[in-house]
C-alpha cells in the first residue's frame, strides 16, 4: 500500500474507532443511568475483544480449555492476549487458589481495568501490559516478530491464547510459538486457536460470512483485508503444524471449529493443543 493509501486508511479507521467508542459510551451512560451496569464487567467502551456474547463466550472458552485441554486447576497458567479478561473472569471460579493465572495484552486500558477489577479481588490473577506493535490494536511498539515475553524460561504449566494467533503475520505466529515454549515448563501444555487452511476449509471459504472468506492470500497464509493484516489471519494447516513441532512442541489434538463446517465444536475457531517435548539436545 502506497504512503498515501496508508494515511488514508489510518484516518478513516481511527474515524470509524472514535464513533464505535462513542456510541459504547453512550450505551454504558444509559446502562449506568438505568441501574443496569454490571460492575464485575467491563464497560461496552471496552468490549473491542470481538462480537458476540461477552459473558457466552468467555465461558464457551473455559469449557474448550477444559474439555479439549484438561486445564489443570491447581497450576501455573498464562494467557497471551487476554484483551479484557473475557476468559479471566470465569477462570476466577475454576482455578484453585494455589493456582497463578498472568495475561499480557497491548492494550492498556483493557489491561488497567483487568487488574482494577479482577487482581483486586483475585490477587493471584496478575495482568501485565506490553508495547508490541499490532496494527489492529496498537500502533506504536515493540515487532511481535522479535518480542521476548516478560517471563523467565518455565515460568508456567500451561499456556494458552484465544483469538491472537488469528491476528498475527507469520514470522509473529514464529516467535510466539517459540516464546510460549520458552516460558513453558518441561511437559507444559499450549493450546491456542487458528483459523486453519485445509481442504475443508478451503472449500468453505467462498460461502462464509463476508469476514471469513480472507481473499488475499501471502504464502501459506490468507488474510482478511489487504490494507490491515491484522485484521484477520488464516494459516495453512501444514505448514502450522510444521512451525509447531520446529519449536518444540508435540501435536496432541486438533479440534477443527465451527467455522470450519464442524458443528460438534466447542467453539467457532480451529483448536490446536500441544504439549513441550523434552529437550534433546
Ligand atoms: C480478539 S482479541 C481476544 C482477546 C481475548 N483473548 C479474548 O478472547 O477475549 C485479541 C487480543 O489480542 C491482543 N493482541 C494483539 N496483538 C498482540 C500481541 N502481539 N501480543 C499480545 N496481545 C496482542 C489484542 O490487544 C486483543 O486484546
């Protein structure tokens, strides 16, 4: 895209991002004035996670996590991109109090109510905000292409990401894998959602919604819009699971989504669960 192109677009997102803040604070102002707002959620102001059922979703999540995870109860967990804590919430009421629960995300005031509303309550929940460049949610930062996660080596059990990895360029789908190997301990397990290129979805991909039919394809990946990546991103299933197992990782189940024509799914996007293979050296 040409410089001007560029600016262009960024002006009009920006423009369309003013009016939807607008708009949700008119809701949350109405909500307010009614009696009606729930303190333990977020405000719709802060609601940019995705569309759908704030609540629904999060604990459509916790049951993917547990049913195609077997998330431990009592352990050391991390969640990359954890936005404003739609998944956190109900991990509240299902992990132990001997268990930690960190998230990262770039987005600042997501992060801020997180640890206001949730950390206050639940010490044991801690959320850290990162300076990563995502074109998406933040323009200023830190490549995710060549970030190094705020952990110590083995620092956790289990990582997982909702509905990151599906906003990520290849190299950053690399050095996320990688990351999350690095922070894991040895037998730890990763489970994260894609959006995952095979000849089902394939198939599939001209009858989607208009916001999964990601028409512009680079390599093994497709995206949704040619002007913003970020937007959405579709990987092929192979070469995923190559860049899986190159770092370190064995493949222990995948769950094809709803997206993907499988009605039984948990969940509308594909879920990869996998476990860190010892060290050899
Ligand atoms: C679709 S939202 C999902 C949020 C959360 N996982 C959930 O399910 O509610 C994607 C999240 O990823 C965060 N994000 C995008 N790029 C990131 C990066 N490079 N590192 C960490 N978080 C990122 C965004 O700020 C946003 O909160």
């Amino acid at each position: 895209m040409g410089y001007l192109a560029r600016i262009s677009y960024l002006v009009r997102t920006q423009i369309t991002r003013l009016l939807r803040n607008a708009h949700a604070t008119y809701v949350d102002l109405r909500l307010f004035a009614a009696g009606k707002a729930d303190p333990r959620l977020p405000p719709m102001r802060l609601r940019f996670v995705g569309s759908g059922d704030f609540v629904e979703i999060g604990c459509e999540m916790l049951a993917v996590l547990v049913t195609y995870g077997n998330l431990p109860r009592h352990a050391r967990i991390l969640e990359i991109g954890c936005g404003v804590g739609r998944v956190a919430l109900p991990l509240t009421t299902y992990l132990g109090a001997d268990a930690t629960y960190d998230g990262f995300d770039v987005v600042r005031k997501a992060v801020a109510w997180c640890r206001k509303r949730i950390t206050n309550e639940h010490p044991n929940f801690r959320f850290h905000h990162v300076t990563v460049r995502n074109t998406l949610y933040r323009f200023t930062g830190t490549s995710a292409a060549t970030f190094r996660f705020p952990f110590p080596d083995h620092s956790f059990d289990f990582v997982f990401a909702v509905s990151l990895f599906t906003h990520l360029t290849l190299q950053e789908v690399k050095n996320y894998l990688l990351e999350s190997h690095r922070v894991l301990s040895s037998d730890g397990h990763f489970l994260a959602t894609f959006f995952l290129l095979n000849s089902g979805s394939n198939r599939l991909l001209p009858s989607n919604d208009r916001d999964f039919r990601f028409p512009f394809i680079d390599g093994p990946m497709r995206f949704a819009s040619d002007k913003n990546r970020a937007v959405a991103t579709a990987i092929d299933e192979g070469v995923l699971r190559g860049l899986i197992q190159d770092a370190g990782f064995g493949i222990e189940r995948v769950v094809h989504g709803k997206w993907a024509g499988n009605a039984s799914s948990l969940t509308f996007q594909d879920v990869v669960v996998c476990r860190k293979r010892p060290h050899t050296p």
